[in-house]
C-alpha cells in the first residue's frame, strides 16, 4: 500500500484546494521545463543478399524515410551490402533509385567492353570467331576464365559513388555506420569488413560464385558473403543493436522441375546452403525486432533490367506494415535532426580532390607499365577527373589482358595533390588464348560447306606489347595464318607487322547460264610486311597499312567440262605476284553480327607484277572498297552495304576473289558463279529484333533483304541495265557461335529454296 500513498495525497490536495486555485499558471522552473525524452533504442538495418532482387531495399529504404525510422547502424550481404553501403555513404534512397535504375546494369555485367571501343585486331576476330567460346593456355595448362561476368563496370561505379569516403579510416566515419559480409574462401569463415576500401569491400561482398571473381583484400581471398551469413543479424548485435530490422530478400528454393539440368542443380545447392544460415539468423530475432520480407514472386537474382518494378514491390510491401514500423519512428525533429547529422557528415566527408600528383601502377611489371601509361589520357598535374579515369580504365580493359581493372585516389601529404594508383590483375588463363570459330552453310539441295577455325593470340610478347596471332582452318578450306604485330616505342602508336597466309581450296567455275564448268584446287603461300598507324585514340576507329606482299598460287583442275577441253584452265596454271599494297578500315559497328548502330568501312590498294610459271610477266592491279552502314529505330534496324571490285586480268584460278553469290551477297545465286574483272553490289537489309530471350543467344531476328550487283569481264560490257537483282526472307539468331540464319532465298535468273547458314554470310 506505501507505494500508493503520494497518489493519495496528492488527490486530497487537489479537493481542499481553493476554488480557481487549480487554474493559476505554475511558473516554477520545474513546471516550466519540458519533460525529457526518453532515450531511442539503437536501431540496425540487416539487408540479405539476392542479386537484382536486392533492388527491393531500396523500397524498403523509401518507406523507412516515410515512416521517420532513424537507422544508427546497417550491416549487409552482397546486394544488400551494396545498397547499405552507399546509403550508409550518405545517399538517401530517392537518390540510390534513381542511380541504379539508371544504370545499364545488362551491359555493365558484359564480359567485354563495348565493341567499339576494341582495338581493330580484336574486332576483325569478331567475324571469324565465338566471342563465348575462349579457352586460356598458361603454365603448361589449358584454364577457363575464373568469372562468367565481368565486374569492371561495377567496380568503377561503386568506386564513383564512394569517393568522398577515400580518406576515412573506418566504416564509423560514415554518415552511417556500416559493416559489410564477406566469405574467406580458403577457410569458410565469415569475413566483416569494418575498414578499408568501402568500393572494394562492396564488391567483395557481392563476388558470387562462378558469376564474379573473388578479390584479394589484405591477403585474403574474399567471396561472396551469403554463403555463410545472408541475412549477418548476429554482427548487428555483436556491434550493439538494440532493435533489429531485418529485410529478407533471398531467392526461394526452385521446384523439382527445374532440377534437370547442372546447373539447376549447382544453383539450388547454392540456394540451400543460403537459405540454412538465413533461417539461423531468423531463429535469433526477438519480438523487439521485425522481419521483412517482400513479396517478389518469380522475381529472379537476375533480373536487373527490372529493377523499377523491385523497388516498387519492396517499397508497397514495406508500407503495408507502417505500424509495424511506427514504433521505431523518431518525433519529426528528432528525425530531422538525425537527417541532418547524416548530409552533414557526407558533406565533410565529400572533401573537394585536387591535382593527380602521380599515377603508378599495381599488379604489372615495370617495364609494362612504362609502356600501359603512354595509352592513358590522365597525367600528373591534371585536375582529377573521374570521368576521364574511368575511360583510360575502360580502354585498358578492351586490351583483355586483365581480368581486374581498379583504381583508388590517395592523398599524397608532400603535395597535397591526389595520386592516383591503378591496381592490375592479369586474367589468370592467359597470355596465350583461344578461341573457335564455325561456318555451316546448306542449300538443302546438295550444295554445302563446313568449316572449323581455331585461333590461338599470345598477348605481351615483350614489354613493348607484341603480339603473336595464329589462326588454323579445317573444312572445305585448309588454312594456316600466323602474324607478329610489334608496337614501335613508348611515344609512338606506329606498328610493324609481318605474316604468312597459307590455304588449299576448292574454287568453281561458272558459265554464264549458270551451269558449273569446272572445279580446281588452289594453292597459295603469301607473305608480307606491313607498317601501320592507327586510326583514333588508340586505334579504336580503325587503322590503315601500307606495306609489300608476295604469293605464289597454283590452281590444279580437278572437274572439267567437255566444253572446256584444250583451253589453259584444262591444265595446272602457277603464278606468282609481288607488289605493293595500301589498305585502310573503319570499324564502329556496335556488334559483328546484327548491328544496331554504327558503319564499317574497308578500302585495299594492289599494284606490282604477275609472272605466269612458263608465261609472260605482266603488271597489275587490284582496288576493292565496301562500306556498311546501320541505324536503328527502336526493335527495328536498317543495315546498308555496298561493294565495289576492279582486277585487271584476274587468273582463272583467282577469279573467285572477285565474285558475287551466296545468302546476303546476291542471294538465290552459287557461291562464286557471277565473277569478273569488275565488280558492283549493293544491299538493303531490314531486321527486327524480337521481344523473346532464349538464353543461348544475345538476341532474336526476323527480317529480309534486297540485293543488286553484278560483275564484267571488260569495261565496255559494263551496264545498270544487266544487275541482277535477289533476296531473302530469314529469321536469324546471334549465337554464342557465331550467327544463325534460316532464310528463304531467291533470284530471277538464280534459283529459289531454303538456305540454313551458321557463321558469316
């Protein structure tokens, strides 16, 4: 009862005290003053990983702002380390959604860069061979590339977004504070990255398996961190949370009929190591803290292109539990004040960089890096520019030389200034790479071909960055092709160039009704020199070359005609050719197959002298240009190409080298049977790319072309009245092998059926 006896007696002050008594304004100090506020219990946001479906943080993110839910404190795995991370940075979540949504997160997963910013060696590759299909040689070993997906783009927009954090000593420094998981994948144990590099502790966290490469950070090998701890509410408390709000966003187990294939199956072992660790942590959460978890569907890890629709999930689910969240709301200035304490730090942290003072090298040699910092467009005494460092990181990357391409400003105490340190890995399957190349062609009336090429590149030959470029073909041509490419000097974009061409292949003759004459066998060994300058920065646009080439061909009949008895094709016919040779070729097709955008261009100069083997000597030429030129409008592109050709006295045996025939180059016609001395085509090609995604293609086509051309002996018998005309209807694929065409071809004065073609037209 004593407890109760202050109450009491303060009821019978209030009923004898004098009538109005009650309505006097007390103005003691003590009533005077506000009562306090109770101290707001620690409050920790615990994000999972998920891949894209991380996205719906974000939204989580946005309702926590709505709701005045002050976060002291937010730990995170993989995505989830990634979107607390930055919003730990400083950003707020209406800027983390219109970063990420703004970002081309497909195209920044690409294993290469985009193809226009390769150098012209690398792009003429695209035509022949499987950007997909690329083995690696080193050590006595064949490897495969360690990563599926390239994270290049990743690190350098993480690193953008944490720039202001360079200089902090710790994640505490942080307008909030922050932890990040990671997986040691030596030891198995969970890694919690408090310090360092914010960007490469992000990107370690999120180095998925078989997707990213892990990364070394002081000496460990970092992986990513849902393996051991998706859903990390154990290092919240042990960092001293009081409450907990956890957002689970993991993907679900798949169903058993997904289980058919390897990779069902690697992909639900995965899943269920992951989902094991998020149940413990669920397992440790009180009735204090709150769970979230997000509807999302069949929202998959991968699904980055709809992000929007993530962030909207996340942020309606998150507001249909507001009074769940209400009880961790802070009063609006309260609130406002932890706001404000959160910009201003950012705002500190934001210190404004100066001049790059130097830039040095980590990973390479340094003889290499003597030669890799010529290519750079930042330079000591500059002022830091990180749109201009992210390029020269991105042409260092069109090289294919590294598999880890990153930089870090750091703040150089003699100057003031920044030094700029551009940290290398060189892919661990290289130098020596290969890659394979497939061309199928039928008629389905009993014209064919097959061919298999495989290429093999030596990269970094010396310091100076020669190149060694081997190429085999087997199948309907034999062909052997080896080329040294030797750069001249550091200040120099100039170089030499030396190769030898060997090929056996069966060339057809054609009358001018169409009708096969005969079949020979070539020949041919050429070799050459050549000295270069590229075209752009770098050679990015193209290059051109002008140098001497020698060949020695023999063309052997094989099948004749009776209506070629006792004429010179009857017989073996050798030649050889000695001249000199100018060439120039622009290429900025976004891609080698199914261009979107962009032109290519190729013009070759020949002129010097034929001697026929038991013949006469004679001087010749030879002039050849095409062009092909792309825009599109919206799912739909226009594709124009043009080619002209003039040989003067072109052997029999060669005449195919100037001819027209086969899908897309006067389609409906044999290959090689409308030849001469002078050439003229042009084509107009429509596609439209389809809304479907099969998986085993970049993208799906369907489309046609009109073509015209022809080609004349003599100049005289030159006239636009005699073009023939073709074209095609086809649905197409761009594969991981090369391009895929199922078309229906025709010509007037051809032929019409189905052709099928695997490769390049």
């Amino acid at each position: 009862m004593r407890p109760r006896l202050p109450f009491i007696l303060l009821c019978l002050c209030l009923l004898v005290a004098p009538a109005g008594a009650q309505d006097k304004p007390d103005t003691s100090p003590t009533a005077q003053a506000p009562l306090p506020e109770m101290p707001r219990p620690r409050v920790a946001l615990v994000l999972s990983g998920g891949g894209a479906r991380g996205f719906a943080h974000v939204g989580v993110l946005k309702a926590l702002e709505a709701a005045r839910v002050p976060v002291d404190l937010i730990v995170g795995t993989s995505m989830g380390a990634i979107v607390g991370g930055l919003y730990a940075s400083g950003m707020t979540a209406d800027e983390l959604e219109r970063e990420i949504l703004g970002v081309d997160w497909n195209g920044l997963f690409s294993t290469r860069q985009p193809r226009q910013m390769l150098s012209q060696r690398r792009k003429e590759e695209d035509f022949e061979l499987s950007p997909v299909l690329l083995l690696g040689f080193r050590d006595g070993e064949f490897r495969l590339p360690t990563g599926a997906v390239s994270s290049r783009s990743l690190e350098m927009l993480l690193r953008r977004y944490t720039l202001p954090t360079r200089h902090l000593p710790n994640f505490d420094g942080l307008p909030t504070r922050f932890r990040a998981v990671a997986t040691d994948m030596e030891t198995g144990k969970a890694v919690v990255m408090d310090r360092g590099d914010l960007a490469a502790a992000l990107r370690a966290s999120m180095s998925v398996p078989g997707v990213f490469s892990p990364l070394e950070i002081d000496g460990r090998i970092l992986g990513d961190g849902g393996l051991v701890n998706n859903l990390p509410v154990n290092v919240a408390r042990d960092l001293g949370a009081e409450v907990i709000i956890a957002v689970n966003i993991g993907t679900p187990l798949a169903g058993r009929d997904s289980l058919g294939t390897l990779l069902g199956i690697t992909t639900q072992m995965v899943n269920i190591l992951t989902e094991q660790n998020v149940q413990a942590s669920i397992a440790t959460l009180t009735p204090r803290d709150l769970l979230l978890a997000p509807p999302l569907g069949d929202l998959s890890s991968g699904d980055f292109e709809r992000g929007a629709e993530l962030v909207r999930l996340g942020n309606d689910y998150a507001r249909t539990v507001s009074e769940a969240l209400a009880r961790f709301a802070a009063p609006a200035p309260q609130y406002q004040a932890w706001a404000d304490a959160r910009r201003t730090q950012a705002e500190l942290n934001a210190t404004r960089v100066g001049t790059i003072a130097s830039i040095r090298f980590e990973g390479v040699e340094e003889a290499r890096a003597a030669r890799i910092a010529t290519t750079l467009d930042t330079a000591p005494g500059q002022a830091v520019d990180v749109r201009r460092i992210e390029e020269d990181l991105q042409e260092l990357a069109a090289l294919g030389d590294y598999e880890r391409i990153d930089y870090r400003l750091v703040r150089n105490a003699d100057t003031g200034g920044e030094d700029l340190v551009i940290g290398l890995r060189e892919n661990n399957w290289g130098p020596n790479y290969l890659r394979l190349g497939i061309d199928l062609r039928t008629d389905f009336q009993g014209e064919g071909a097959f061919n298999l090429r495989l290429s093999h590149n030596r990269h970094w030959l010396n310091d100076s960055g020669a190149e060694w470029r081997n190429r085999v073909q087997v199948g309907e041509t034999l062909g052997l092709y080896s080329e040294i490419y030797q750069p001249l000097g550091l200040a120099s974009e100039r170089f030499l160039s030396a190769y030898v061409d060997a090929s056996v292949r069966r060339v057809d003759l054609y009358g001018l009704d169409g009708d096969a004459l005969a079949r020979l066998q070539r020949r041919s060994l050429r070799l050459g020199a050549d000295i270069g300058w590229p075209i752009g920065l770098r050679g990015t646009v193209g290059e051109m070359r002008l140098g001497l080439v020698s060949s020695a061909r023999r063309a052997t009949p094989e099948l004749l005609s009776a209506s070629l008895a006792g004429l010179p094709v009857a017989s073996s016919v050798r030649w050889r050719e000695n001249g000199l040779r100018a060439a120039v070729i622009a290429d900025q097709l976004d891609f080698a197959n199914f261009p979107s955008r962009g032109y290519r261009a190729l013009g070759e100069f020949v002129a010097g002298r034929r001697k026929e083997v038991g013949g006469a000597t004679n001087s010749f030429t030879r002039v050849e240009g095409s062009f092909t030129g792309v825009r599109s409008f919206g799912p739909h592109t226009l594709n124009m190409g043009a080619r002209f050709a003039h040989a003067s006295r072109i052997p029999l045996g060669a005449i195919d080298e100037y001819s027209l025939g086969g899908f897309q180059n006067l389609s409906g016609y044999r290959t090689g049977q409308v030849a001469g001395n002078y050439l003229v085509f042009g084509r107009l090609t429509y596609y439209r790319r389809l809304p479907w995604d099969v998986g085993v293609a970049r993208a799906l086509f369907v489309g046609g072309s009109l073509e015209a051309g022809n080609a004349w002996l003599t100049r005289r018998d030159i006239s636009l009245g005699d073009l023939r005309g073709a074209g095609s209807l086809f649905v197409g694929a761009d594969t991981g092998i090369g391009p895929l065409y199922l078309s229906v071809v025709s010509a007037p004065k051809g032929f019409t059926g189905l052709y099928l073609f695997l490769g390049r037209p």
